[in-house]
C-alpha cells in the first residue's frame, strides 16, 4: 500500500505549537502596599503551592478557585470596593493555606475551614494565647503572642468572604462553630498634656520650616543644607537642625533608582501637616491621604475678615463624599489658625508638586525631587518623634526594661528581641542574649543610660557635667539629683529613694568613660558621643536616640514616644465637642453615622467632664450682685436649648440607678418594655399577680435596659456576661440566639467610663464572678 505523501520524509508525526494561540493562566488582584498610593497587579500564583511557596509543589485542584477569587476581586474593585479590602482578604488567605498546608488538611474544604475557624480551632488556640498585660519585653523566648477575639471575628468573616469567592459555600459553614464575640479596644485620645505637646511642636516645625521651603522656591534660591528650629524644653530653648538634602543612601530594589529620604526637611513638614490636618478636620487616615487641589478659600459676605475653607475628600467604602471646615475665627478647641495652616500648605504643595486638579495635597518627595508614590507614615513618625522629642507621659513603664538593658550591655551582652512567625502562622517572641563588641556595648550603654534619665526629667539632657549631687531623702521617700550644664545653669530633678542605685550606677559608669579620655582638660560629660578613649562630644538634635532604636528594643508605639494615629486625634476631638443634645456637632467633625458615635465616640468620662467644666463656666458668667446661682443657670440653659446641666443630670442619674439596678447590674424599674411579646405579663396573667419583672436574661431586648456607670453595677454585668459565656461551654447545643444576647450586653456594657470599667474588672479579676451571678443565674438564657 502506497504511503501517505504526509509522511514522505518523516517516521513521527512533528507537533508544532504555535505560542500566539496560548493565553496563559493569570492570577492577579488589584494591590496596593501599606506604604504606597499606588494600586498594581499583584501575582497570587504562589498560592498555588505547597505552603504558599514556588519552591514546593504546586497543587493542581487550587487553580479553579483561585481563579475565582481573582475575577471576584476584580470584579468589587471595579463596583467601587476598597483595594485596602482585596489586599486584607488576600493575607488572610495566604495565613490560611500556610496554616492548612502545615495541618494537611485541604483550605479549600470544610474540614479545613473548622480546622482553623471551628471551636477547637487554630483561632480559638490563639484567642487564648493573648495577654495584652504582658509587653513584648517582659516575655520569654517562644512565648505565643496570641490575638484578640474582635480580630479573630476580623478574620473569620474575611475567610468565609474569601472562601464564598471562591466558590465554595463557606456562609453556611458559620453555624457548625461558636461565633467570635470580644470587645473592640477603642482608640484613647490625646490627653489635655499630649495635645500641647503634639500641637506645639509639629505647629512650630511645619511654620517655621514651611515659609523657608516656600521662600526658597518662589525666589529660586539655593537651599541650604540645614535648616534651624527652636524647641521649648521645660522653659529652656534647643535649637536643632533639620537637613534639607534628598539624597538617600541607598535604593533598594527599586529599579527606577528612587527612594524616600524621611528625615529630609520637606518630608517632615509633610509628616507634620498630616497630622495638623488630622487635628484641624478629624478625617480618617485614608481621607487625609486622599485630600487633593484644588482648595477653595470662602470669604463671609457679611464679615470679610471671616474666610472659610472646606477640604474635600472621598470615603470608597460609605461611597461618599466627607469633608471638612477649616475657619481662622477662633474655636473653643483653639483651631483658629486652620486658614493660615491650610494656605501656607496648599503653596507648598503646590511649588514642590502640582497644581492639577486631583493632585495630591500631602505627599513625600524622592531623591529626585519628584512627588512619590509612597507616603511611608511610620517611618515620617519614626523621625518626628525623635527630632521633637516627643516623649510618651507614661514611658516610666518602660523603666525596667531600660535597666535590664543598661546592666546587660555593661556586661558586653545584648538582648535581641524579635517577633517571628512559625510554621502554623503563630507570631512567638524571639529573645536571645548574645556577645557584644567593646564599641556597640559603649553605645547601648550610653543609650539606655539615656532613656532611663529622660523618664524621670523633661530637662534636657545634653550637656550635663559630672559629678552629679544628691539631696537626703525628703518626707516623701525622694531624692533630687542635681547637676550643672557646661554653660553653668544649674537644675535638678527628683527621683524615688529605690531608684538612687541605677543613677548612681549611670554616674560610675559617665565618670569611668571621662576617665579615660585622651585630654584630661577637656569636659567630663554625664553622656556623650565618641569612643571611649575619645575627647567628649554632643549628639545633634535633642535626643540621643535614633529612629530606629525603639524598634531594636521592640519598645511598642506610646510606651516611649507618643504614638501618632489619626484615630487619636479623632477620639480626642469628639472628647472636646461631645455634647448630650450636640451630636450632629460630632457626627459633621467625624463624618460618622449617629450609631457609629453612640458606639465609639461618645461614652467617656473625659467628654462628660468637658461638658459639666464649659456648662460650669458659663454659669460663672451670669453670676452678678442681681443674678443669683439658679437663675445663672436657668440662663445658660435657656442659651444652651437644654433642660438640664450636665452635672445636675449626672448627679440624679447616679442617685436614682444606684438603688434601681437588677441582678445584672442594669438599670431597672420592674415594668419590662419589650417590643413583641411581653413575656412578664404572660407570668403576671398565669399567676394572677403583679409581679416586677425578674426575668433577667430578657434584658437585653428590654427598651428600658441601660448600664448603670457605677462600678458595683458593671462588676454584675461582667459576671453575667461570663457566665453567658462560659454556659455556652457546657452546653454546646444551645440556641444561637444567646451569641445575639451576649453581643446585646456587651453593647449595654460599652455605655460604662472607663475608669468605673476599669475599676470592675480590677474586682472580676481579683474575686472572679459578683456573688450574686451565677450559672443558674445564665441557664434560663439558654433554653427560653
């Protein structure tokens, strides 16, 4: 038989593949890094293999859902969705597979979903690892950090988000566990001391350091390599220098060879504006990032001298416009100046950036002078602490770990610690002591030394001659230390008794490094810079630390320096503006629903006392020979649109809960008010009694049920809410509406001041539950 002319020149049929044909598997999201503006496609094909990781196998029966995670996050990108959203959903996913790989259960899975979510899970397991107490210092190498329950809730509803993308049908997966309760920690404003201090020296940086910038640029003038600003140190002026060049030391992996110098003059003005802006407008973080030109400045028809300026930003996830007023007639919170602030901003901005509309307002400049795509806040923090010498008013707490540190390095050890992540995805504590060299301990030394004197003075500490004196002990168990500064002024500051020994040893320790010295005529410094067998020499700046050594002894935000977050800055000003009948006051400064303010903004003691001190003021100035006290305070009543003052209605409020409290440690008249069915006077009705209501664990639905600020009362909230809790461990098969009734409580619980809540949890945890709850008290709870 005649072959085939096909085969004429060939045994084996040639498979030709034309690559234009392919369309390769793409496996992107929409991105976006902490640090940077910019979204990017971000490849999750790793996420295909073993532990997350291109170097293991890849697991073929991944690539469906993952495909379908990819196109779902897409897809809420393109409806407006937050990519901060997608970026979170992804870490949580990548947690999850590694967790998954480790355990050798499918993620893809409802064994795997219950294996990390379910009531004997890996969440659980972490949940119970966290003891917020502990710094990360006062623990051992290995500890579990643990996380809270709110962020295991956090993750657990991000998982099964991801996992419904995926294709799976992980909702319904929710009732075959416990659901994740916890109290979310709020955000402690600013005290009265931290807001002088903050405002103080970021308004003294950014208006003395801005108009120079500013002059520079429109006169096209040479910039010159330092810049001066003076600092009030406890009545003494430190003159510090701020270096202008952009220059950095090195890229990275950036290709384009640009990087973000933060310590650069301009980048800390940026860092200052950032947060005045957050004083002045109380935006959310994203918001003030997303502030754009062009600004309008309004004149008051009426009243010329009057200007107004209204700052726009967009909110992604309300899908919202926000904004904010910045006015220069004087506010009772002092803001006055926000035009000045707002105008010498937007001319910066504009001279070193753009002035297109939708440019950005705030922004760093790269080592070409170009606007950057990053605004690296945590490192802008980092250095504005250190130059303004922003110290914490409880870094005493730090005091111990401090001392532990200075004895170490005079012992020519270090203590490294570090957080690291394991197998199962669990953060442990990796602390090691090791061998220092001669050179590094001197520096620690000196370090440390330093911190340990700057939590007993807010004097400035460069300078100070040796010896230092000692005063006896006063009455009060104290000693002052006094010294004297190479330009003779003499100060001191007090110590307690206990302390004396670590001061003294900080005296040996100065005197045997002046000892030393090459030059015997030149100065004995308490502290210096230089080597140990080098003349004596000051450290630029006020203080001897750098930026980055808070993270070398793993010392948290606002142990040491305070911390720098917007939501601060927010909780402080609805602190100041919170009025009884003044919410819209808060919710036009915040920018938040009416119960959003209820729950986080409006519950503390620092507010009321606010109100009752302004109401209190204003009654003052009405008093007069012809006014007497109650008819001052009807007038301000009458000014105010109010029944009543603050004080007075805290006052009765306290005289009439104190006596009407039920078991729980609720609010109660005996008359339930429930909406649908009254089940007390289905009791009353079967009895044929008028009883009071004592169907305690009815409360929650209870219109009438409210926290009574008073500690006794929230002691007897907590215990009911823990045997709520601990009821559901014995009885796992209990009605899911008892996760509503303890979500209920604990949201009648965050009506209590903080201080009164804290006050009964120093009784809960010392004495356990209030004798008067126990789980007979939860059972009806369980089973009505």
């Amino acid at each position: 038989m005649a072959k085939s002319p096909l085969a004429k020149n060939s045994k084996v049929i040639k498979h030709i593949r034309n690559s234009k044909n392919v369309i390769p598997i793409a496996f992107h999201i929409p991105y976006r890094d902490c640090r940077s503006r910019i979204v990017t496609d971000f490849d999750i094909s790793h996420l295909l293999h073993l532990s997350a990781n291109v170097k293991y196998d890849r697991i073929e029966k991944r690539v469906p859902y993952l495909m379908r995670f990819c196109k779902n996050a897409k897809l809420n990108v393109q409806q407006g969705k937050s990519v901060n959203t997608v970026t979170a959903l992804y870490e949580i996913l990548r947690g999850y597979i590694v967790f998954c790989d480790y355990a050798k259960v499918d993620p893809f899975s409802e064994e795997g979903y219950l294996k990390f979510a379910g009531n004997d899970g890996e969440l659980r397991h972490r949940i119970k690892m966290y003891h917020p107490s502990k710094k990360l210092w006062e623990r051992c190498n290995g500890d579990e950090l643990g996380i809270k329950e709110t962020t295991a809730s956090g993750i657990v509803s991000g998982l099964r988000n991801i996992l419904d993308w995926c294709g799976l049908s992980a909702s319904s997966w929710a009732i075959l566990h416990r659901g994740f309760t916890g109290n979310q920690s709020p955000f402690r404003g600013y005290s009265e001391q931290e807001e002088k201090l903050l405002v103080s020296r970021l308004s003294n940086l950014f208006f003395t350091i801005a108009p120079q910038l500013i002059a520079v640029k429109k006169q096209n003038l040479r910039l010159p390599d330092k810049l001066l600003l003076s600092i009030d140190m406890d009545g003494h002026l430190e003159v510090i220098s701020i270096k202008t060049s952009l220059e950095t030391q090195s890229h990275g992996h950036n290709k384009k060879q640009t990087s973000v110098k933060p310590s650069a003059a301009f980048n800390l003005v940026m860092g200052a504006a950032y947060h005045l802006m957050c004083f002045f407008t109380s935006l959310n973080d994203s918001d003030i990032q997303g502030l754009a030109h062009p600004i309008i400045i309004h004149t008051n028809e009426r009243d010329k001298s009057l200007q107004v300026v209204k700052v726009t930003s967009s909110k992604v996830r309300a899908n919202r416009e926000v904004d904010a007023l910045l006015t220069n007639e004087s506010f009772d919170i002092n803001k006055h100046n926000g035009v000045e602030f707002i105008k010498t901003l937007e001319t910066l901005s504009k001279l070193y950036g753009n002035s297109d509309e939708g440019s950005e307002l705030i922004y760093n400049l790269n080592n070409k002078g170009e606007p950057s795509k990053y605004f690296n806040l945590k490192e802008l923090n980092k250095h504005l602490s250190v130059q303004l010498n922003l110290l914490s008013p409880n870094r005493a707490s730090t005091l111990p770990w401090f001392i532990e540190l200075f004895y170490s390095y005079r012992n020519e050890q270090a203590i490294k610690i570090n957080k690291k992540t394991n197998e199962l995805g669990r953060v442990i504590v990796s602390k090691e002591h090791h061998k220092q060299t001669k050179s590094r301990t001197l520096i620690g030394a000196t370090n440390s030394a330093y911190c340990i004197l700057s939590c007993y003075t807010d004097l400035p500490l460069k300078g100070i001659l040796l010896p230092l004196s000692y005063s006896d002990k006063d009455s009060e168990g104290n000693i002052n230390v006094s010294f004297e500064y190479r330009n003779g002024d003499s100060h001191f500051f007090t110590v307690p008794a206990a302390a004396i020994t670590i001061i003294q040893d900080i005296e040996l320790f100065a005197t045997e490094l002046a000892d030393m010295q090459c030059t015997k005529s030149h100065e004995r410094l308490l502290l210096k810079r230089g080597g140990k067998n080098a003349d004596p020499r000051d450290w630029d700046g006020i203080s001897l630390i750098t930026s980055a050594q808070m993270n070398t002894w793993s010392i948290e935000p606002n142990e040491y320096f305070i911390s720098l977050v917007s939501s601060r800055w927010r909780e402080m000003t609805s602190n100041q503006v919170y009025t009884d009948n003044g919410k819209g006051s808060v919710q036009s400064i915040l920018q938040n629903l009416l119960s959003t303010i209820d729950k986080h903004y409006a519950n503390g003691d620092p507010s009321l006392n606010k109100i009752i001190i302004s109401q209190a003021i204003q009654v003052m100035e009405q008093l007069s020979e012809d006014i007497t006290f109650e008819d001052a305070k009807r007038e301000v009543l009458a000014k105010l649109g109010i029944t009543m003052l603050a004080h007075d209605e805290w006052k009765k409020k306290q005289e009439k809960e104190k006596v009407s409290t039920n078991p729980n440690g609720i609010y109660c008249n005996g008359q339930q008010n429930t909406e649908g069915k009254n089940t007390q006077s289905e009791t009353n009705n079967a009895m044929g009694l008028k009883l009071p209501c004592i169907e305690y664990d009815m409360c929650y639905k209870c219109q009438a049920a409210k926290a009574v600020d008073e500690v006794q009362s929230i002691y007897k909230l907590l215990s009911f809410i823990d045997v709520l809790k601990n009821a559901l461990d014995y009885y796992p098969d209990a009605k899911g509406e008892v996760h509503e009734k303890i979500s209920a409580f604990e949201l009648i619980l965050d009506a209590a001041s903080e201080d009164v809540y804290e006050g009964a949890m120093v009784l809960f945890n010392k004495n356990g539950r209030h004798p008067r709850v126990t789980m007979d008290h939860a059972i009806l709870a369980l089973y009505r």
